[in-house]
C-alpha cells in the first residue's frame, strides 16, 4: 500500500521536473533556432508542429503496446477498438486538436516577436483563462485565495510587460508593430490554451480511455491541421525548397521537445494537480530568464522585471495553496 502511494508520488514529482526541464529548454531552444543567423533557408516552424505530432503518436503507440504486455495483437485491438470503432469519441479530439495547432503557429509567431523571458510570462495569463473556463466548464469551485492569486498574476504579468528604458530603445529595432504582434499572439494563445486544455481535462476526466489513447487521437487530428497549415502558409517554400529545408541538429532537438511537450502535459493531468503544475510552470520562468540573460542575451532584466516575476510566482504558488484547516477549525 505504502509502496503504491510512494510510486504515485515519485511519478508526480518526475512527471513535473520533465515538465520544467521541457517547458525551459522548449523556449530557449526555439528563441535560438528561431533567431540563428544562417546561410540558406530557415527552417519552416510549421512543418516543425506536424513532425512534432508524429513524434507524439509514435511514442503513444509504443507506450500502449507496453501497457498490452508487449503484445502487438492487443495492440492492433485496443487501437481498432478505442479509436475506430468509437469514432464519435475520437472526433470530439478533433476540436482541441485544431485549436493546440492554431496555438502551435501563434506561438512561433509570439517568440519571433517577442524575447523569450517576456513571452514566457505573458503567456502565464493562461493560468486566468485556464481557471475561468474550469469555472464555467468543469463546475469547478475556486477559493479566494485562487482567485486572489489570479488578481495577484495578472498584476505581475502586467509588470513583466512593463517596457524598460533599455527595451524602449532596442524596441526601435524590433518595432512597436512586431510587439504589438507577439502580444495579440500570445494573448489568443492564451484563450485557446485555457479553453483547450480545459476541455482536453473534462474529456479525460469523462470517459475510461488511457491518456496515450486520447493523445494518439490528438495527434492524428493534430497532424492532419499541422499540414493544412504547412500548405496555407509555406505553400510556395515547401514547392522550392522541400519540407525539410533549413532542418539541422537544432531544429530536430526543438521538434523532439515539442513532441515531449505533448506527453509531459497529458502526465501531468493525469497524475499531478494544479498546484505542482504550477511550480513546474514558475520555476521555468525563472530559468529561462536567468539562462536567456546568461546565454542568449537578448534580454536585460529590469527592477521591475524581477518585480512582475517575482509576483507571478508568489501568484503561482498561492494558487495551489489550500489552507489546512487548523486543529479546531473555527465554525463558519
């Protein structure tokens, strides 16, 4: 009994370090790969998304042949089972699908426009739409210290965006336009992620099927959008160079991470909670900020930046606070 309870312990706590590790080394890699200067043609980020989702489906079908025994006639089974012959259940994934893909391109969009620290805590207002929609969706019930912690978020966001004298005169270069761009982008990723994920959570939580299953089906919807998206936008490319123009060592890492990103998410809503999640989500800020300052560069933390972070977190962790009602709770 014991031993089962340390197990789901030790699963949470690993689950939410990959998640850091890959929410950190996922921005900062993509910033780099993104703003590399290089000879010949850029790696089209929207063939990045559609290769990321085969990595994602690839690994869910390994992980369901490990949970049927190793057995690939259970395997063909389960798979024939859960997902063709239910195919109202597996079209449902079809509406978060399209929006996790909207959200994939809108986030190239925001970091080619915005430097990584403040991207990362901009898009922290998810946390907001996340809890509105769990509210109106999910029935579920918020304390005031959540919603406090909301207010206390937005503040600290708010801050984080605040531009710095040094960023007012760098931001002539990245134009008043491109920010405004990288803000509006993030801002709809924000939503959709909020209402995506939210419904993602219900559909997990309503029916029996294995996250791996539910991610298999994501990934198909998802990678049937990501290549409607690759022809939409880099048609003309795609014809010249091919898909995998401008792909190197980097570019690979960024899809692998992405693809990760994918299961480490489906992990932590299966065996984490918000709180952790939300632990996971401040210590990377603060790591890619610190190694965005250190490696990269391009990004000078101000008073005020350090402020808004440091507010963001506190918000994060309050979130996740539930106070322990004391020895003789007092009788509302």
């Amino acid at each position: 009994e014991e031993k089962s309870q340390e197990m789901s312990t030790n699963l949470k706590y690993l689950s939410l370090g990959i998640l850091v590790f890959q929410t950190t080394s996922l921005v900062l890699t993509m910033r780099y790969s993104r703003t590399l200067k290089e000879e010949g043609p850029r790696y089209l980020s929207s063939t990045a998304v559609v290769i990321a989702e085969l990595l994602k489906i690839l690994a869910c079908v390994l992980l369901v042949y490990k949970d049927s025994k190793c057995n690939l006639r259970t395997l063909n089974r389960v798979l024939h089972d859960e997902i063709l012959n239910k195919p109202m259940e597996t079209l449902k994934l079809a509406i978060p699908s399209g929006i996790y893909t909207l959200q994939n391109n809108l986030l190239y969009v925001a970091l080619s426009n915005l430097d990584a620290a403040t991207y990362q805590v901009t898009y922290q207002l998810k946390i907001l739409t996340t809890a509105l929609f769990s509210v109106s969706m999910l029935s579920k019930k918020l304390g005031v210290y959540q919603w406090l912690s909301l207010v206390i978020l937005m503040t600290g966001v708010a801050f984080v965006q605040w531009p710095s004298d040094s960023q007012a005169t760098a931001a002539k270069e990245h134009s008043a336009g491109s920010q405004f761009v990288g803000l509006i982008a993030v801002l709809i990723a924000c939503f959709s992620s909020g209402f995506a994920g939210v419904y993602f959570e219900k559909i997990l939580k309503e029916t029996k099927q294995s996250v791996w299953i539910r991610n298999i089906q994501l990934g198909f919807f998802g990678s049937i959008f990501g290549l409607m998206g690759v022809y939409i936008y880099d048609g003309e490319q795609l014809s010249k160079n091919g898909f995998f123009q401008g792909y190197n060592k980097l570019t690979w890492i960024v899809v692998v991470l992405q693809a990760l990103g994918g299961l480490v998410i489906a992990a932590v809503i299966k065996y984490a909670d918000n709180i952790l999640k939300g632990f996971a989500t401040s210590l990377s800020i603060i790591l890619s900020t610190l190694i965005s300052y250190f490696w990269l560069q391009d990004f000078v933390p101000t008073s005020v930046f350090f402020f808004g972070a440091v507010l963001v977190i506190a918000a994060t962790f309050l979130y996740g606070y539930d106070p322990k009602p004391a020895g003789n709770p007092i009788k509302a």
